[in-house]
C-alpha cells in the first residue's frame, strides 16, 4: 500500500529562523519516515522541497546533505523526535504493533535511549563534526596571512647585511661610487601579487578604500588583479634586506619580446561565431531543453543524461542541445551559396566518416574532389606578453685581505637570498618564496642612467660561479681564489604594459 500519513502539520524551526512543514507516514512494513511537505524562510518566501525524507527506519537520515538542506540544527532534530516518538507509539498501539525500538518511553522501557540521545549520536557522529571541518575548510582566506608570515620562516639573509651596503671593488666605496656608472641591485622581501585580492593585508586598515583596501572590500569581478598598477610594484618594495653595488658589466644586451600566433577560421566557423554572439541566449535555452529532455531536440539525437553548464565546459544533453541548434542555424546560413552548401556538406560527410573508423577530414574531400581547400583566413594574432630576462657577468678580483671578505659576502647575498625559505616552526607544509630584487642602472651624481633600459622587480632564476675562471686553480694562502666570475640571471615578475612608460621623461629610453 501508498504510505499512510499517521501525522501532519507538525513545523520545526530551523537555524536560520525559517520554518519546516513535515508530515510523519508508515508504509506496508512499518518502515515510518518523517517528510517535509513545505519550507518558509525567515523572510516569509517559499523554498523548494525536497524528496529525501528527514528520517527512516529507525535513524535521522544519514545523508548529511538532507539535514543540511533544511538548516536543521541540534535542537531541530530534538523537536522533531519529541513529536516523533509519541506519534509512533500511538501508531502502534492502534495496529497492536510492538513500538518502535528508538521510541523513549522512560516509564515502560527505562532502558530505552533518552529523548535526545539518538540525536546526540548522530549530531555528534555527524553535524558536528561536519561543522568542525566546514569550520577548517572556511578558514582558508584567513589564514593565508599567518601561514606566509616572515617570522614563520628562516631568514633569508643575515641581519648583519641589511646595515651596509657591499659594494665591489673596494676603490668603488664612498664618493666614487657616485662619480662614475654603476649597477644598483637591492633585495627586497618577496611580497605574494593578489594579497589585497585574496586576504587582507594586516598592515593595512578596514577603512582603508582603493587598492590599499583589505581583500573583503575589494571586488576582483569588477576591477580585476592589482598585478601590473603602480600598487603592486610599490607593495613589493616595502622591506629592503640589502644592497650590492657593482661596476657596469663589460658587456649588456637587452632582449624584448611579445608572443603573437598564427590563427585561422575559416567561413563556416566564422558564421556560427557570429550566430552564437548574436543569439548566446537562444543556444542557452536550446541546452536547457536538450539537458530536460526536450522531445523536438531529443529527436535530433540530444540527451538529457549528465548534462552541465557551467564555466567549466558543457557536457551531456546541454553539449547536445548546442550541436542541433549550430546545424541547423548552419543550414540555414549557407541555403543560398553553393560553395557554403558543400562546405557544411563536407564537414558532415567528414564526421561521419569518423563515426565509421575512417580519418578523412573535410580539407581532404574538398581538395581531392575540387582541388580546393577551405578559406583560412589567416591572422596573426597578439597572444601575450613576454617575461623579460637579463644576465649581468662579472669578474672578482681579489686584491687585498678585505675585498676577498667582500667578494665572499656578496656571493653569500645572492646565493641565499635566491634560496626558498623552509620553516623554523617545525611544520614542514610550505616552504616561502625567495627574495627579489631591483636592478638598477646608475650614472654621475647616483641619477639614473637614462641611456639604459629600466627594470622591474625581478626574480633571480640563475647563478652561476666559477672559482677558477682561467682553467687553473689558483689562490691564496688563506684559500680564497685570486678570482671568481659570477653570472646572475635575471627574470622580471610581471609584464611590460605601455602605461609603464607614461610617466618617464621624453630624453629616457624606458624599460
């Protein structure tokens, strides 16, 4: 028989404030569920129902999803069993039924579990423990600042190095750094791109607007990543770890580069991108229809099973759909042009000789049947900025007790401050960015050098040292080599935009 209603009516609050309508039923074996039958939120509009019953056979239903559904908290779950247990035990003793074992009946079965122990042991196997890991989950954003902060780590360079400035040679020091050109290079704390996107910056203050505001202020839909503006270059700029100063290298080569790529499209393609732009709504509806088992669509071969749309790609019935609209939207484009009948023609004819096992594309059937092949309209197309990379070389010479202290420690700048950071609080689950840095080339007078190209932040990807440049080992009584070369490789963090060039004087080459 149809499941009897023993009770209905009955309303439950759920943790929002809205209210739960449920009916309790039993079927032929005695099997009683507890249905919801309507559901009004707290602000008085219908919500959809669903089909999963709140409770069966002896237990809430341990789909944790259902009772999430309907917001149902500890002491909903306690105010439906209240209202459960008397209903079930009047049932059975109209149809001389022994009650239910998870009835709590403290007079005839003392025994039994307690009004809200049954709950209890689910909500405790379940939802708080479903809560306990919604609670980690959720936590993601906030914690993106504690788990990248600098006392988290070991330190990138020495504390001792951030007090001077290491300039080579050791003639360079002092005032004649500034009379002559030179090469600038500071180490800077690496500083992650989208903090203000994706967690609040802690140095930064709720009221603060702009791009300086906290990640829960400002919206990346409508503005776009910081990567690129003048804030994101300045941010990374805020915690200087050292400076070397070094002579202009022998010899400098800049290299520029955007990537552009071949594109074609031929005139089919062509024409249902323009009929897709101009109708997006029309092959959405044609998807929806597909995916539910619309019969005019279904009987040009679209299924509704595993359908999705979404961001992702569009799959199943919806895919389907989309397919029978752009045939015939194809047929109908091409009906007054010969050429366009036997292109659509061909690719058809070519899809279904792959459906048979047999790899002949349209291209093929054109140009061996007419000796043609589809237009490609060819384009060369802007793809993406390019990364810039730079080397700068050096040779080391040693020439006193002091500058061989002096090569040594600017070799060590480089080497650990490139170097990732592992933590020193012993848990091993991230290891930090490393240092970045500024490159900059100076002239007479510390100025920038206008004839040179500016850069900027970069990463050092590369260094090379070789302690005996001349093939033979040579060195001095200490051990230090008469000389070293070292080859530092370059690679900027971010792209170069035209606006980067907005404010530079017009006698500047840029970067």
């Amino acid at each position: 028989m149809a499941e009897k209603i023993i009770e209905e009516g009955l309303t439950v609050t759920d943790n929002l404030g809205g209210t739960v309508t449920y009916k309790i039923t039993v079927d032929a074996t005695n099997n009683i569920r507890v249905r919801a039958t309507k559901y009004v939120s707290s602000k008085g509009k219908d919500k959809t129902v669903g089909t999963a019953p709140i409770w069966e056979g002896n237990d809430f239903n341990k789909n944790i999803g259902v009772l999430n559904f309907y917001n149902l908290n500890l002491q909903s779950l306690k105010s439906i069993k209240a209202n459960l247990d008397p209903s079930a035990a009047a049932w059975a003793k109209q149809t001389k039924n022994a009650p239910p074992p998870w009835i709590d009946d403290p007079v005839n079965d003392p025994s039994g579990p307690g009004a809200g122990e049954i709950v209890d042991n689910l909500t405790g196997g379940l939802l708080t423990d479903f809560q306990s890991a919604l609670d980690v989950i959720t936590g993601g954003g906030g914690n993106l600042n504690k788990v990248g902060a600098n006392n988290n780590f070991y330190p990138s360079i020495p504390d001792s190095f951030k007090q001077q400035t290491l300039v080579y040679p050791l003639s360079l020091e002092g005032p004649q750094s500034k009379s002559m050109d030179t090469v600038l290079i500071q180490q800077i704390s690496y500083a992650p791109p989208n903090a203000v996107e994706f967690a609040a910056d802690p140095q930064l203050t709720s009221g603060q607007q702009g791009p300086n505001s906290p990640a829960s202020q400002y919206n990346v839909f409508t503005k776009g990543l910081l990567q690129g503006t003048d804030y994101s270059e300045e941010y990374r700029k805020k915690e200087l770890k050292g400076t070397v100063i070094l002579p202009m290298p022998q010899s400098f080569v800049e290299k520029r580069n955007v990537q552009f790529g071949e594109d074609t499209m031929n005139t089919l393609s062509a024409g249902l991108t323009q009929k897709v732009l101009g109708d997006t709504g029309g092959y959405l509806t044609a998807a929806g229809l597909a995916a539910a088992g619309g019969a005019g669509l279904a009987a040009l071969g679209a299924s509704g099973a595993g359908s999705g749309i979404g961001l992702g790609g569009i799959t199943g019935g919806a895919r389907a759909g989309i397919a029978a609209k752009g045939l015939l939207d194809a047929a109908g484009g091409v009906n007054n042009s010969t050429s366009g009948k036997q292109l659509l023609s061909s690719v058809i004819s070519s899809n279904i000789l792959k459906a048979a096992g047999a790899n002949v594309s349209a291209e093929t059937i054109l140009a061996r049947g007419a000796g043609v092949i589809p237009n490609p309209n060819m384009e060369l197309l802007f793809r993406s900025p390019v990364l810039r990379d730079f080397g700068l070389a050096y040779r080391m010479t040693a020439r006193s007790r002091d500058e061989a202290i002096r090569i040594r420690k600017i070799i060590r700048f480089f080497k650990q401050g490139m170097s990732p950071k592992n933590s020193n609080t012993g848990e091993n689950y991230f290891i930090k960015t490393p240092n970045v840095f500024q490159v900059e080339f100076k002239t007479t007078g510390d100025e920038k050098n206008k004839s040179m190209p500016k850069f900027k932040m970069c990463a050092l990807t590369g260094f090379d040292t070789d302690y005996s440049p001349d093939n033979m080992w040579a060195a001095y009584d200490d051990g230090q080599p008469v000389a070293v070369t070292i080859l530092l490789q370059f690679k900027e963090l971010t792209p170069i935009y035209t606006s980067d060039f907005e404010d530079l004087d017009d006698d500047e080459i840029g970067y």
